[in-house]
C-alpha cells in the first residue's frame, strides 16, 4: 500500500488524532459543521435533467448514476461504468487525466478548475485503487468540505463526489485578528477557565444553510487544546461579526448505555487464562518478546514481565505498573501482580489489533505501540486521543478498561483515523465504526454489556436506526445508523454463506469501506466501492444485492426513498380543458439489475376525477429509461388526483408520492383566474396564527414562519424562495413535531373574492399527520371545512398521511355566504399518541375557474349620471351560453337576486364580452344589480358594489352624481349594507324584444306607491 499525502492542513482533510467517543459533561463540543444530507424526490427528478447532466450522459458518462446536492445543483455521487483516463500511472498523471476529463464536461464543476487543488492522493495496491480529494478554494479561501473527491480503479474513474459550491458570495476580508478570534473561542467555548494551547488559527469558509439554500460565512477556524477537561477544540470564529458559529472537541468520550452480557468480556464474566502476546521477558541481562500464543525463548531460571509489549504499553495511572516475576518457562497474571484493568485491557487491545492486522496489514496502527492508560481517576467514561484511556469503576459504572467492547472500541477509533485514504474523519462515523469493531470482536448486537453495575450495556446496533429521521446532534446515535446496517449485512451473508464463510467478507467488506472516509451518508457507496471486483460500478458488485437489503432499512440506499426502484416525476401543473389527454413521463431506474431484472418492468398510472372517492388506473409504457401514459382528457373544471407505481420481475415495487392514493399529486383542468397568491418570501403574508383548545405551554402554539428544517418529517427547504409557514419548522431548538392533544390554526388575511362564488384554493403542501381517526389535519374556508386527511377507523387507524415531497393541493368550493370576502384556515388537532411534522404550506393562490356560475359574472357595471338619462354601462359576462341580462332596482338596498326588486332592464340574445351602454329615462334615486342568465337558467350569484352593482343618482340632488363606486372604491367589495327584504314582484316578461334583442317594459313595482313616476323608457346607445 501506498500513500501520499499533499502538504495541507486545512483541518477537513484529517483532525488531530485525538479522537474517541463523547466529551465529559460540560465540555462537549457537537458535531462537526457538516450538513445533514437529503434526497428528495421532487428535486433529484429536475436535477438529474439539467443541461450539464444530460451532456455529460450523452458524452463519457453513459450509464451513470447520480445523487444530486439539492442545494448546490452538482452531484453529490455519481458513478457507473468505468470511464477510462488517459494516464493512471501516479498521482500527477491522475490529475492531468481528471482534469482534462472535467474540461470536456464544463458543466458538472460548476466553478473555475482553478478553484480546485490536489491535496491528498492515496493508492491502495491491494485493490489497485487511488483516492483523490481536491479542495476548493474561493479566492484562496478554503471552503469547508468543498471540493472533488474522485476514485480511480485500474486506471478508470469509477466513482465522482463533487462538493463544490458555484454559488458563494462571501466578503473575505476578515474584520477580526486571529488572536481576537482565539480569545473569542476560548471564553465563549465550554472551558473558558481552562489553560488552553493554542494549536492555530485560519481562515475557511463555512458553508451554513440559510433558507432553501446556503450562506457562506469567513471564519477563523481556532484550534486549541486543554488538559483539564480533556479537549482538543476546533472552533470556528465568524471573522465579521465575533460570532462562535460551531464548536466541535476532537477527544471523544465514551460514556454508557448498555445491554446483553457476555462472558471473558466483563467484569461479571468468568475469569479465563488467555495468552499474553507480544509482552516483554527478561532475565536482568537480556529481554525478548513473547509470540502470538504468548510463547518465549530466553535461557534463565528467573525472569520478569510488564504488560509493556511490542503493541500495547499498559500504564496504570493509579498506581505502580504491574510487574510479574516468574520462575520456570510458566507463568500467569493475577490480581496480585497487576490490577485487573491492566491484564483485561492488555488482552483486550491485543486481540482487537490481532484482527485488524488479518484484515488490513497495511494499516500503520495495527503494528504501531499504542499506550493503554487505566485506572485514570474518574468514572464512567473512556476516550481515544493516539492513546486509549480508561476510567476507574465508580457510580453506577464498572471499570472501564476491564470492558472487552470498550477497548475494542476506543482502538479502533484510532483505526478508522489510520485506515483513511480519502474524505474526512467524521465523528459520527467513527462511532459506528468502532461499534461495528466491537460486534465484528464478540458477534453480539449489544455494545459493552456490563459496562453499568447493573449489567446495562451501553447500546445496541439491531433496532433500524434511519437517516436522515434518526440524525440528530449526538455522534453516538448517529454512528447506530451506519452500526446497524452493517450488523444487518453481516446477518444476512450469514444466511447465504454459512457463518465461517461470511466472516472473512464482512470483516474485509468493513475494513475496506472505512478507508474511503465516509459519511453517513456516503456509507452505500462506500461499501460497493469495498466489493467491487472489476473497477465497473455499471454491473454491479458480488454482495450488492446482500448490501442493498441491509443498507436500505436504514435509509442508506443511494440517501433516495423507494428502494432499489426508482422513479422520477415532474408533476403536472394545471392542464387546458383542450387536446387529447394529458401526457405522464416518468424517468425510472433500477439500482441493481444484477439483484432485481427489469425486463419485464409495468408502470401504472391511477387516477381519480372524483376526489379520491374511486381511482382508475392505466398502463404506462416503458421506451427506454422512460414509462409514458396518457391521462384521459376530462371535462373543464375537473380536478384530477393520480400517482405512480412500478415493479420489476422479481416483485420490487416503487410508487411515488409514497403514501399513493393517500398523499396524490393533482392538477386542474380548465382556465383559472387568479384573485390572490402569497408565497411568504416578503414577509408572514399578514397571516396570524392561534391555540384553539389545549393547554398553553411553550410551543403550544407552534405555527412558524420560516425556513423548515427537515425535522420531524418535515422538508428543509422551500418550495419556491426560503420561506413557509409550517407547524413547529424546528427552529429554536423544538424538534420539528406538532404537539399532543393541542387544536392549532393558522389564518390567512381577509381575501377579496368578488364577484365569483365558484373558488379553487391551490397551495404547495408537505404535510406528516397520524391517520384522521386520530389527529385531524383541516383546511377551513369562511370556517367551513373544505378537506381534511384521511381517515380510517380504530380497527385500522394507522393510514398516516405522510408526504415525501411538495404536492401541489387543490380544493374547489364555493363562497358560501356570497358576500366577496374569503378567510382561509389551516388547522391540526392532535390527540395524545403519536406526533408527526404537521403543516408545510408555500405559494397560497385562490383563482376563479371558469365554471357556468363564475362565467356569469360581471365586474364593470356602473349606473352614472347620463344627462338627463341613468346611465348604464357594463361587459357581458364571458360565457358563450349567455342567453339574457336583467338590471333591478330597489330604493333601500341592493338587490340580493334577479327577482329582488324591480326590473328596469332585460336584455336579451347577447355577445359574450360585449361592452355595453344603457339610457334609462329614471328621475329616481336607487340601488341597481346586474344580472346574466345561461341557457340552464344560471343565474349570477352575488352583488358586489363596484362589480355587478352600483347606486344610481337622483336629479336634483346638489352634489350627487350617481356615479357607482368603482373596484377600488368598494374596498373589499362587501355588498350593500342594508339588510334584504323580501324579493319584490317581478312581472317583467320574457318575450323577445325588437331591434337588436334589447327590451324593456313596464313593470308593476313596489316603490310607484310613493307617487313617484318611473319612467321606463330605454336610449338604446350600443351598436346592433
């Protein structure tokens, strides 16, 4: 094996090796300021059709596969079948090669090569593959975890990580010094009392996710180290504003869960005579090792050992080293010679060492001396830092170094720091790793049983941890997610190899992987990269199928939901009531054709016109990596609902939204007119928000707006912009759930509406809720409910709604108290049981279709002064089935309906959108509405000042001109404001008139017997 390492120090590539598992109280410093990764469906379906993608395809990625950074644009893994380089000899040929390879593909950088420096090559002979991590810099600024990370199999790329970052804008002329920035961290750090050392300061840019994005903050990266606490700290010092942005301690500490027990690994174990190997013998004039079975050969009748041997050196902090002397060629170590901390952890170490050297020869800790500190004075903890360090018993806690699992896994911390040839030592990860060396030592799922007095073990690796749902800001829980898919893996090549066999392959799978320096999400690709035989990823790798199973319960499968079948979708938005139907394309593909074949694969489309009610369901054809269908066409203002599925042969099954009939994507059929749209990007959009039942604790009242932050089944990011609203969007520091037993609304601003009562309500949604027996998500209009989440029963009750992506929603409805003005509502009522994320809402729009009712409508009417007419004017409604308009009046109020009032105009057989001009000879002061009627005897519904009605003048009234009030005048045109009456007689005929279809007659009306004449007499002023 060989390794170069490019002369860097930037603090990404390797930390210092003082690394373990979890800090002391009080001083823990977080994670690393690494991003949590998600793949969402929506957005990996637009990325992977984006221009530099497809051109790279068609180019020399055919057959590639790739995972998008939803924030960045560029691939986060991509790979496939091999594409040769030019030269592989050594690193500089390699670089020349990837280079002139990224030049023919502009695209998929996204920033200048010249951002890019090679800072570490590693070849590993064994499996003929060079890893290479290019860093980024912006304007010679490093940016954390930026950069190209490309691995190269006999001489072919097989696998490309692109971390680059084509958006930044950052200010990079620090405002800080750097020992402003070091006193910074110091007193805002956990130890501010502490003597620390400085260990360096420089600059990098961190990347921080701001909105549905990121921000670029110029930082001192600040390195120091304390004694008292234990700590070798990183912080990073915004270098603008002084702000500790993150804080992460590289001693890691390990310190207690538990679970099962085991014998010869913990103090309740029985004692067993196991063999010393590698210590040191010695006789006063010479001194030897003892071999692997602890054997020596050394002429003498007395001799002496220490557990100081070619590997382990054992230190006993508490007290005198032990010291056993001998007589004879036998001997054996008690309790009376050393602390039982010394001999078990001595033991301990030489046989976790002992399994690495099987597996990875090459590894420099695996024949390196390593110190074994124990007895340290204090309790219930045990951490790496080059050395492994163990506590005493004390509390509730055993001695630590007497704990198998433990020392397995506090030495292996330091192997995965050793194994790396690429990426980055995670703290995460490494937790995992060490666990996995601990199960890989003992064969059970329960880490370091016994490791509290009570026989508690410290966790367990075979409960499915899930990412991204389980990630959270501890690294030990992180490190179960990557723990238990290997776990799985192991159990599952133990079924199809037989238990002697698969040991060899997990162990090797294991040690393999971790030298590409994962993440956790990175961990798939990792460990097909360990079991490729062939340098060509395109066809699959010997265990992939046996990989796949057990990495994909734990949400590890190429980061993406659905499993080994994927499909891809760029929903329908709303469709013409034109054409013959409505075309559906989907992108599919199959993650391993080598576990699950695809020459049978079906697609299906389902589809429902009646609100979900019943669903229909044609085939979708596959051309290529397409499956097209054809959704019927349907009648206008029809809202259609539909999702996908597919299957292989082999019964692997794919479905997106996942929730299907439950969760549906929809569109709506016809023309729309828009009468209002946030999308919460100025601001909160005037919404307002309210407990309604539930007692009032903090976050009780969890509406938010803001950016999600993927918690709780939320999304982290927007639909459109940064912004929603949302039930608790996970900032200060809730966890992204709603709460039980709580009823919460959200209220959106009054909506002018008029003159239209048929309504549609979209909005983009990213809705969790339990099943609607249980919890209830509403959206009200007017307080009345237009949808709620579905429902089952008690005997079901588990049919939870839970989006996977922004859908667009869509409900029609009506204005039911026809008065212009629309109040909308979103609410959730919880009950005591279960929580989920609740409501994700953007891009709010309330639109008017063109339905018979609506196309009646009319918005310009005006009665004016016409001296010495009334004047009428108005558009005809846009409706083609427009059969006749009548105009009434009445002196009180305005008219509520053709038939409230008297009728002072009829006219028949007219244009749809024709502007209009009436002259009544009227000396009346009054309230007019105009009316339209359709063929099926439609009606407008509604009167709206400044639409369809208007107040009339009264000659000889100084000052008043009768002018109606325009739109803008009637505010948010609510009608009139004296109460109805009852509908006047109307005995106005329908016979057609003369002339141009106009007519008009008398009619007998109420208001005559004030002794008022009204005259009824019509200028007509239109063209015929």
């Amino acid at each position: 094996m060989r390794f170069v390492l490019i002369p860097f120090s930037l603090f990404l590539l390797f930390p210092a090796d003082s690394l373990a598992i979890r800090s002391d109280p009080g001083v823990s410093g977080g994670l690393e300021p690494g991003r949590v990764m998600r793949f969402h469906p929506g957005p990996q379906a637009r990325l992977l059709q984006q221009q530099a993608w497809q051109d790279f395809l068609a180019a020399e990625g055919a057959g590639w596969n790739a995972r998008f950074d939803q924030r960045t644009g560029r691939p986060f893994w991509a790979w496939g079948p091999p594409i040769p380089l030019d030269r592989a000899q050594d690193a500089t040929e390699l670089e020349a090669s990837l280079r002139s390879l990224l030049r023919r593909n502009p695209g998929l950088l996204g920033v200048p090569q010249g951002n890019l420096q090679l800072v570490q090559a590693g070849y590993l002979e064994r499996k003929g593959t060079w890893y290479l991590n290019f860093q980024e810099y912006y304007d010679g600024i490093p940016v954390y975890d930026g950069g190209l990370r490309a691995f190269v199999r006999n001489g072919a790329l097989v696998l490309l990580g692109l971390r680059t970052h084509p958006r930044i804008e950052a200010d990079i002329s620090p405002v800080l010094s750097a020992e402003t920035a070091l006193e910074t961290a110091i007193e805002l750090g956990p130890a501010p009392m502490a003597s620390h050392s400085p260990l360096g300061e420089s600059l990098v840019l961190l990347p921080r996710v701001q909105g549905s994005g990121l921000a670029y903050d110029l930082c001192w990266e600040v390195r120091t180290e304390t004694a008292k606490p234990r700590g070798r700290w990183v912080a990073w010092v915004d270098a603008h504003t002084g702000i500790l942005r993150n804080l992460h301690n590289e001693v890691l500490f390990s310190e207690g869960w538990v679970q099962a027990e085991h014998h010869e690994r913990h103090p309740a174990s029985d004692m067993v005579v196991s063999p010393i190997p590698y210590a040191n013998v010695y006789n006063g004039e010479s001194s030897t090792y003892t071999d692997a079975d602890g054997w020596f050969d050394l002429e003498g009748e007395e001799f002496r050992s220490e557990l100081a041997g070619l590997y382990v050196d054992v230190d006993n902090i508490e007290g005198t080293d032990g010291l056993l002397s001998f007589a004879g060629d036998e001997a054996t170590w008690t309790e009376e010679d050393a602390t039982m901390a010394e001999i078990d952890s001595y033991v301990f170490i030489e046989q976790v060492r002992d399994w690495a050297h099987t597996y990875a020869p090459e590894v420099a800790i695996t024949t390196a001396n390593i110190h074994s500190r124990v007895n340290i004075d204090s309790t219930c903890n045990a951490y790496y830092d080059g050395n492994v360090n163990f506590f005493l018993a004390g509390g509730p806690c055993n001695n630590t170094g007497e704990i198998a699992d433990v020392n397995y896994h506090e030495w292996c911390h330091g192997f995965h720091w050793y194994s790396l040839e690429s990426g980055v030592y995670d703290s995460s990860t490494s937790e995992g790793v060490s666990d996995c060396c601990a199960f890989l030592l003992t064969g059970d799922s329960e880490i370091a049983p016994y490791f509290y007095t009570t026989g508690e073990s410290l966790r367990e690796v075979e409960t499915d941890m899930v990412y991204p749902d389980d990630y959270s800001g501890e690294s030990h829980s992180n490190g179960l997610i990557v723990a238990g898919a290997v776990w799985d893996l192991w159990q599952i090549l133990q079924a199809s190899l037989g238990e002697s066999d698969s040991y060899p392959v997990i162990s090797q799978l294991f040690v393999d992987a971790i030298k590409y320096g994962f993440t956790i999400p990175e961990a798939y690709q990792a460990f097909l990269l360990a079991d490729d035989d062939n340098g060509d990823l395109g066809d699959g790798t010997p265990h992939q199928c046996e990989i796949i199973q057990a990495f994909l319960p734990h949400g590890l499968v190429d980061g993406m939901e659905g499993g080994v079948l994927q499909l891809y979708h760029v929903p329908l938005e709303n469709q013409p009531a034109t054409g013959d139907g409505y075309l559906v394309q989907a992108t599919w593909e199959n993650l391993a054709p080598e576990c699950y074949t695809d020459d049978q694969l079906q697609g299906t489309i389902l589809y429902s016109t009646d609100g979900g009610e019943t669903w229909s369901s044609l085939a979708m054809e596959p051309e290529g990596d397409l499956l097209l269908g054809t959704i019927p066409a349907m009648d206008a203002n029809t809202i259609v609902h539909y999702y996908l599925e597919a299957s292989l042969t082999d019964g692997m099954t794919s479905k997106i939204p996942g929730g299907g009939s439950i969760t549906p994507f929809s569109f709506y059929v016809g023309e729309l007119q828009e009468l209002y749209r946030d999308d919460f990007e100025t601001d909160d959009g005037g919404y307002t928000h309210e407990l309604l039942v539930g007692e009032d604790l903090p976050g009780a009242d969890d509406w938010q707006w803001g950016t999600p932050l993927g918690l709780g089944g939320d999304p982290d990011y927007a639909y459109s912009g940064d912004y929603v609203w949302g039930n608790d969007l996970g900032a200060d520091d809730y966890n992204g759930e709603y709460q039980n037993d709580r009823h919460n609304r959200l209220l959106s601003p009054t909506i002018s509406i008029a003159p239209y009562p048929d309504l549609v309500l979209q909005y983009r949604r990213w809705l969790t809720v339990e099943d609607g027996f249980y919890d209830q998500a509403l959206v009200m209009a007017e307080g009345g409910e237009i949808w709620a989440n579905h429902a089952t029963s008690f005997a079901i009750g588990d049919e939870n709604t839970e989006d996977d992506r922004w859908v667009l929603a869509t409900h029609a409805f009506q204005d039911a108290n026809l008065d212009g003005l629309l109040d909308l509502s979103w609410e959730l009522v919880s009950d005591g049981g279960l929580t989920f994320g609740g409501w994700n809402i953007d891009d709010v729009a309330v639109l008017a279709p063109d339905t018979p009712l609506n196309m009646l409508a009319i918005t310009d009417f005006v009665a004016s002064d016409g001296e010495p007419e009334l004047l009428l004017t108005w558009t005809n409604p846009p409706s083609q089935d427009l059969e006749l308009l009548r105009v009434v009046m009445r002196t009180d109020r305005f008219p509520e309906s053709p038939e409230d009032g008297d009728q002072v105009l009829q006219v028949e057989s007219t244009l749809p959108d024709e502007a209009m001009e009436e002259a009544l000879d009227l000396e009346l002061d009054g309230y007019f509405a105009i009316f339209a009627k359709d063929s099926s005897d439609n009606w407008t519904e509604g009167v709206f000042q400044g639409f369809n009605a208007d107040q009339g003048w009264s000659q000889g009234v100084a000052g008043d001109t009768g002018s109606g009030a325009t739109q803008e005048d009637s505010g948010n045109s609510q009608t009139g404001d004296t109460p109805a009456t009852e509908p006047g007689d109307d005995s106005s005929s329908d016979e057609p008139g003369t002339g141009c279809g106009c007519s008009a007659g008398p009619a007998p009306l109420p208001v005559l017997m004030t002794g008022l004449a009204l005259l009824v007499t019509a200028t007509r002023r239109r063209r015929c």
